[in-house]
C-alpha cells in the first residue's frame, strides 16, 4: 500500500518549498520559507516513526543544515544534492540511510554506466537512490539534471526502470513540471511507474490533499509511495495535515 514520505528541501540554507520548475542559479519561485531549522523537521519526523524521507540540497550554502538533519536522526534519512563519488561515504557516515545521486550520472547529457558503477562499487547499490526526476516532453518523460533545468536523451521508460533498478536499493522521482504547484499528480507518470517498477519508488509533485495518497494508491497498484511538500501544513499549506498522513501511515501498516 501507498505510504507517505516526508522531505526536507533546502534552498540558500533554509528549509524552503519551492515551484520545481523554476529552480536556477538566480533563485526560484517560493510557496514557503520556514522560521524552523532542518534538525526540527528531522526530529518530528523521528518522533513519528515516518521513515524513508529524503533530504535533499537545491544548489550550494545547504551542507551545515544538512548536516544538522541527518545528525538528529541518524539512520531515518536518506540525503541528495550534489552527491557523487567523492562524497558519497562522508553522507552515510554523517547519518544517511541512502544517498540520493541524479546530475553525477550524466556526461555530457548522457547517462554514464560506469560513474554507476563507480558509485556502488564505493558503497554498494544497497544504499543508493537513484533520482529519475523528469519532464514531460514529446517522447516521454525524461530525465532532468542539473536542478531539473536540463533535460536529458534518458527517457523513464519499461526498460530503463527495469535496468537501473538492479543497480540501486530505491528510485525517487519528482515530476518537474507539476512539483510546487499543488495542481495535481501526474497521474499517467505514477500509473506507468506502478505498473513497471519492482523495486521501492518515491513520487513526487503537485500533491495537494490527503485523497492524492489514495489517488497514487489505485493508480500505481500502492507499489508507489507519495511526497506531500507545499500542500502540507508544517510547510504552509492548508491542503493536509502531518497527523492526517500519519494516520494515514499507520492504517497502511495493519493492511
């Protein structure tokens, strides 16, 4: 069955919400600026027991919260942004589940088989998530990089899925087009993923209330898990509540 994942996304060194798409070297378009740390986050989210969350890093001046997050629950965190070869193991020791790589696997617009390798010959695929985040284009859904700004030949295809996920413990994917703007999931992008994914797999982009986790549930089989960010009330919004998706959570876990 569908379970809910929280997330702790940091911009400019401050837990923010932010619109996906418009993420670049200037900036981005902000749904919400927290007066909480990234430690705070961590510490409700041990409180409840919600596991599997991510933190991830939108760009550079994050690494101190990111630090402080997975030091208050060491173990509960996966972490990604800007993670590659060299630093992979230095984020696992700080207290990451998993790390979390996309851009480092990419040259020159294509994916790099052997950066894969490298990567889990360094800490093993059993603590690697692959982020497949993506956009909507004529030929399909492609894998974007570089703060989802590029977009790669790489489509998230049958095959790709059932290929890459022998090289890692978990997928996460953000729709790019639709993350932050609380308009919807893309509900043909999570059935496609229910449907061809064998391995864990966290979607993300344009939850916007608690009926979305039942939504991802029937589309995708519950073998897709659900990110609720800008629409949750401890990050501003007015869509669900934390307690909603923990209760969520805990009558997901006697099914």
């Amino acid at each position: 069955m569908t379970r809910f994942r929280p997330c702790i996304d940091l911009h400019q060194g401050q837990v923010k919400q932010i619109v996906g798409g418009s993420l670049n070297d200037e900036g981005a378009a902000t749904n919400f600026v927290s007066k909480h740390n990234a430690a705070y986050y961590a510490k409700l989210y041990l409180q409840h027991t919600l596991t599997g969350g991510h933190v991830i890093a939108l760009g550079p001046g994050n690494e101190e919260e990111a630090q402080a997050a997975l030091s208050a629950w060491p173990g509960g965190l996966q972490f990604g942004g800007g993670v590659n070869v060299e630093n992979a193991a230095s984020y696992l020791e700080a207290g990451a589940s998993h790390v979390i790589v996309t851009s480092t696997l990419f040259e020159q617009n294509e994916f790099s088989w052997e950066r894969l390798h490298q990567l889990t010959r360094e800490i093993g695929a059993d603590k690697l998530v692959l982020d497949l985040s993506c956009r909507r284009t004529e030929a399909g859904w492609a894998i974007a990089t570089n703060r989802w700004q590029t977009v790669t030949s790489t489509l998230i295809t049958p095959g790709t899925l059932a290929e890459l996920s022998q090289h890692c413990a978990e997928f996460l994917i953000h729709a790019a087009d639709v993350e932050g703007l609380q308009g919807g999931i893309d509900e043909d992008l999570v059935a496609l993923l229910g449907k061809h994914c064998s391995i864990p797999l966290t979607y993300a982009g344009g939850a916007r209330h608690l009926e979305d986790l039942a939504l991802v549930d029937r589309l995708s089989g519950g073998h897709v898990d659900l990110t609720i960010g800008s629409a949750l009330d401890i990050f501003g919004g007015d869509g669900v509540s934390l307690d909603e998706c923990i209760e969520w959570n805990r009558q997901a876990s006697v099914q």
